[in-house]
C-alpha cells in the first residue's frame, strides 16, 4: 500500500501515483505602523493541499474502475483520513478536483494510458469525527 484515502487503497493495482506534492501554508496578518516595519502575528495554519500526480495503464497497471471509485468520492463532498504507507496520519482530506488524459487509445476507443492528477485540500480533522457519529460508526 502506498497511500490510502479512508478506504481507497492507492497501490500499483489500483491507481498509483509517480509524484506526491504537498504544499502547506501558515497565516500571518500584519499591521501598518508609523516609522517601523509592519507588526506580524501568526494567526494559525493556513492551507494544506496534496497533489498525487501518476498514470495507469489499464492493461498492466492500475484500472479505470479505481479511477472512477475516486471521483464518486469526491462527487459526495466528504473529508477523508489520509494515511501514508508507514502509517503516518495527514488528516482529514477533501477532493477537489481529479484531471485525466487518455492516450493511445484501441479502435473501440479504450484508452491504454490514462495519466491523472489528484488534487486533495485539508480541512478540519473534526469533520471526520462529525460525519463518523452522523453515521453511528463513532
């Protein structure tokens, strides 16, 4: 397992990813002074997006299906854990967007390459703990 998405499994047999880009930010709001720099104070943590960027070839890697459980996720809006291969928590995770390009397509039209980009923006963890107890699994 190289990733999972809650109960998405990202591996080579499902949709593997070549790239991991992560980009997390921190808030600092500033205030004009007279004959001095602005003042600076850090007011938390700002965004925190992930970028999984990888191809499938359904022939040999990867499969359409898993590509289409992804955006059924995010067509329902909710925040999932995500957690490394090792075991590390990231947090709670929406889907924001899924890119796909097909290529080298057969004469019915199935695509041999699919190349994707996942992006994944982090919201706050107790959504997950809210979504849990609204469905009894807490």
């Amino acid at each position: 397992m190289m990733m999972s998405l809650d109960q998405f499994v990202f591996s080579l047999a499902t949709v593997p990813y070549q790239e991991l880009q992560r980009q997390r930010n921190w808030k600092h709001r500033t205030s004009s002074r007279v004959g001095a720099r602005d003042a600076s104070q850090f007011t938390g943590a700002g965004e925190d997006t992930i970028t999984l960027n990888g191809m499938i070839a359904p022939e040999a890697i990867g499969s359409i299906a898993s590509l289409d459980e992804l955006a059924k996720m995010g067509d329902a809006g909710d925040a999932y854990v995500l957690v490394d291969g090792i075991g590390n928590v990231y947090g709670a995770f929406v889907i924001e967007s899924l890119n796909e390009t097909a290529s080298y397509h057969t004469k019915e039209g199935i695509p041999r390459k699919i190349e994707f980009n996942l992006a994944l923006k982090r919201v706050d963890d107790s959504v997950l703990s809210a979504s849990r107890r609204k469905e009894g699994k807490a």
